[in-house]
C-alpha cells in the first residue's frame, strides 16, 4: 500500500509511487507535485524536520487504511453466516410497494 501525503502548501493530498521517486526526481513527502516544482523553481528546498513528521503522519494513516480494510474484509465472512437476509429484505421491498401502486 501506497502513502497519501497532505500537501503543506495547498493541502491537497496526493499519491506519490512506493518508492518516492516520480520518473523525474525524488517525491516529497511534503509538498504535492505541482507544488514541489513551484518550489523547486524558486531554489527552497523542504524542511528536513517537516518531511520526517509528514512521513509519520502518512504512515500513520497507513496503518488506519489497513485496519479499515482488515475489517472490511471481515464482512463478507459475516454475511455468509446469514444467508437468508437478502431474499427476505427483495420480498419486503416489493410487496409493500405493489399495494400502494394499486391503491394510488
Ligand atoms: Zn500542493
């Protein structure tokens, strides 16, 4: 899984490659592409400081998503045990709505 990293020039955030090196040049772990190249441009250079805390940050994140998604896998497990819920909720939906069709 990739970092997604908050820009701290426009806060925008983006998705540098895993190995934080676009086809020309370093990522940087603080600011997004576009703004990289303004800042490139104008001879600053980033905040050693501020790249290792946005790299925590990410990584931190990180490890949110893959929680989040270890979890989400855990669903369809779930809904297999109660196989007789879909059917039964297809039938509700359809016999209410085809009363009130002929009432109305
Ligand atoms: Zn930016």
């Amino acid at each position: 899984m990739r970092f997604v990293f908050e820009c701290v020039e426009c806060g925008g955030h983006y998705l540098p490659p895993e190995d934080m090196v676009y086809p020309d040049g370093p990522a940087s772990p603080v600011w997004c592409t576009a703004c990289q190249g303004v800042k490139r441009a104008a001879g600053v250079r980033e905040d050693p400081l501020l790249a290792r805390v946005a790299l925590a940050a990410a990584r931190a994140a990180l490890a949110g998503r893959i929680a989040e998604a270890a979890e989400a896998a855990e669903q369809p497990a779930r809904s297999d045990v109660r196989p007789s819920r879909p059917p039964r909720s297809r039938r509700a939906r359809s016999g209410p709505g085809g009363v009130r069709s002929k009432l109305g």
